[in-house]
C-alpha cells in the first residue's frame, strides 16, 4: 500500500487538508471510507481492496485462545493484508466490553456469548454488535479443587451427591455472566442434576485471577479456557473434572468481535483483519508449529505463564491431574480446514438460548433474525476466498451434547423451553 503524501517543493493545501482530516491515512483508502458501505463492497469487488482503517488495536485476554490475534501480529498475517495489528492485554471481559463498546479498540477475541449478551442488552450497555469469525473450538475445562476431592469428588456424579446434601454450600466461578464458561459451568452442573442458580453459589473472576483464587479457597471449582485449568493442577490446587469438549465437541468458544459500527464504517479493514486471523489460524493448527506458538504467547506481555503450562494441552496431551492421561482428539483447534472459524448462525442462536434458559432473557428473542445480524457471514465469505478457506454447506449445524440434546438450531424456543433445569 503507498501513501500519497505532499512533497516539500510542491505543497498543496487542500492534500494536506484533506490528510490531515483523514488522520494520515492513505488517500485511497480515505476516500474509500467516504464512499457509502453498499458502494464499498461493489468497489472491493472491482479490486479496491484497501484497509480503510489499517492501524488495528485489538483486545485479548490472556488465555491460550488469544493465539490467533498475536500470531497474526507476531508472525506478520497482519501485513500481508495490509494491516499493522496491535494486541491490547485486557484485564477482564467486561474491560473488554467496555473498550469494543466505547471504540477504545477496534476488535477483541471475545466470548461468544458476551458479544450476543451485549447485543440484546444484558449483562451491560446494549450496542448492536458483529461476530466477524469464530477463533477456536474446544480447549476450555471445569476444574474442581482439591478440597471437594478429599471429600471423594472426581466428577459430576459424586459433586451432585455432595450437592444436594448441603445445597448452597459450594461455590463456583466464570468469566462472565453472559459468557462461553458460564454457559459451559450451567450446562455441565444442570446435566448432572444440579441447579447452578438455587443449589450453587456463582460468581465471576477473570481468567487470570482463577487459580490464585482457588488457592485461597474462594470457590470450590470454575470454568476457565487453557492455560488455567492445566496451571491449577501444576500449582496443585485443583484437578479437571470435565474438559468443555467433553460437554460439546468442537462447539464455539472465542469470536473475533467487533461493533456493527465498526464493521460498517470499515468493510474492507474487516474483511481483511478476517483474513489475517485465518492465515494465523492456519499456521497455529499446525501441530508441528504448536511449541514455537506456546513460546510466543507464554510471554509476560501476553499470556504470563510457564511454556509447560500451554504447550502439553495445545497438542491435545491431558492429564486431570488425579491419575487419568490421555491424548484428546479434540483439543483446541484454530482452524480445521475452515470448520472452525465459519459464523454458523446456529452457534449464535445456541447461546440465545441458554441466555433465556437461565433468565438473562426474559422473553424468546427472534432467534434467527438476531444471529443474521450479528453473524457477518458476508464478510466472512469474502475473506475466506481471499485466502482459499473452505466454506460449510449450510450456516446451521447440530451437535449432541453431554445431556444427549441434540442442537440443531431448527428450533431455538422449543430447545430452550425444553429443558428440565432452568431459571
């Protein structure tokens, strides 16, 4: 991309105006962001690709799942598509709400339920809001302390006996109230007989603050992405009870989210950032990458961890941490030949309803209608065939989760009526 910009012997007022009105971007793509969206897109079509915006801050917390985003900028994505990506390190999910609300950031790798909480107006300010591309599937887990294992917890069997002896008495932790842990946590504890909101206790910790929380005996077990779960068990203060690709395989977790405002103001930096989050994507489901990845992301100014902690789940060797090892095939994946990353509307309508299931919902939303809107699927498809990524046959999927339920996103307020645990 080459800027234009005025020569010292030849000054022109009206150029400088006009670049520094446009806040030194380039002078196509300045004049791009003039031109209305539906024009942009035929315009992108006929080959003006350029970034409208291509300075990119974007939010992540520091989680393995945050891969994608620093890859992207680390190893250079960002550049082949004419973006200069800068990482911002959040300190929590609603800090991250916050900043992608207020425009403090452009984009985040963000909770899939936290975008569509935000979207409909709960769990904070309500901002029409844009799914750009799904960042992983799998890689999340419950962990248990071990307290409860002294008792005789190893899993969800024995943790609802204990339950129902002393209801009220056990404290769990998620991320966010509207977020992918929480959703996990509910469903896991409802699927063994027990209600998270009368027989539990729940509050919300960051990512980072889990296991320094456990080891102070704040709570008696949380729902965390990687590396947490694997860190409470090298810290030895807890174990895996369940891992979230055991109560969903291959179900969405992270988002590339951004605000509707900004998806379309800026199509072409949309479509673009899609594009280097794929390309990164690519690089990092390589597992013979995997290690040098673990290394990258292991680093204070991102994840702040031991190597040891990400890299052992990052090929899919577990260990619970009370005597069972195996290799999971369904460890966290970045991009699985494009199954990952596409914006399938069912996954959006999935966490709708779980949000009416436990009452952030009072009434059924048009569930379909808000997925389409929040799902850019047409962004997504441009960039995946700037960079050849297969696209699926239909925007819904189905899956069989840990209850036996199967979703399939045909029919959303049936599905969430259905369910015998509820608010």
């Amino acid at each position: 991309m080459n800027d234009i910009q005025p020569t010292p012997d030849a000054p022109d007022a009206g150029k400088r105006d006009f670049l520094k009105k446009t806040g030194g971007m380039s002078v196509a793509a300045a004049l791009m962001a003039m031109v209305p969206p539906g024009v942009r897109s035929a315009a992108w079509a006929a080959g003006s690709d350029a970034p409208e915006k291509p300075n990119l801050k974007i939010g992540f917390i520091p989680l393995t799942d945050c891969a994608s985003v620093v890859i992207a900028a680390v190893k250079g994505f960002d550049r082949k598509h004419g973006l200069a990506i800068t990482p911002s390190k959040e300190a929590s999910w609603a800090a991250v709400r916050d900043k992608l609300v207020n425009g403090e950031i452009d984009a985040a790798h963000v909770l899939y339920g936290l975008v569509y909480g935000v979207q409909m107006g709960i769990g904070g300010p309500r901002k029409d809001m844009a799914v750009l591309a799904t960042i992983n599937n799998n890689g999340q887990a419950i962990s248990l302390s071990n307290q409860l294992k002294a008792k005789g917890v190893t899993g969800g069997a024995a943790l609802a006996r204990l339950v129902a002896a002393r209801p009220g008495a056990y404290t769990f932790a998620q991320t966010f109230p509207t977020g992918t842990h929480a959703m996990w946590l509910y469903y896991w504890l409802a699927a063994y007989g027990i209600n998270p909101f009368t027989q539990a206790k729940v509050i919300t910790v960051p990512p980072p603050q889990m296991v320094a929380n456990m080891r102070v005996d704040n709570m008696d077990g949380f729902c965390v992405g990687e590396p947490w779960n694997a860190r409470a068990i090298r810290d030895g203060v807890g174990f895996t009870a369940a891992t979230s690709q055991a109560i969903w395989k291959d179900h969405p977790e992270k988002v590339l989210g951004t605000t509707a405002e900004f998806a379309q103001r800026y199509p072409n930096t949309a479509r673009a950032l899609v594009a280097a989050i794929l390309d990164a994507s690519k690089y990092i489901d390589a597992l013979s990458n995997r290690s040098e990845v673990a290394r990258v992301i292991a680093a204070k100014s991102y994840v702040n961890t031991d190597v040891g902690s990400i890299d052992g789940r990052m090929h899919g060797l577990y260990d619970n941490g009370i005597g069972r090892t195996w290799r999971d095939p369904d460890y966290m994946k970045f991009y699985n030949d494009g199954a990952v990353n596409f914006p399938y509307l069912s996954d959006g309508m999935w966490f709708l309803t779980q949000h009416k299931r436990w009452g952030l919902l009072k009434e059924h939303p048009d569930y379909l209608a808000v997925a389409k809107q929040v799902n850019r699927i047409d962004i997504y498809e441009q960039a995946a065939a700037q960079t050849k990524t297969p696209l699926p046959k239909s925007p819904l999927r189905s899956a069989r989760l840990i209850d036996g339920v199967v979703w399939d996103g045909k029919n959303p307020r049936a599905y969430a009526d259905a369910f015998r645990i509820k608010a």
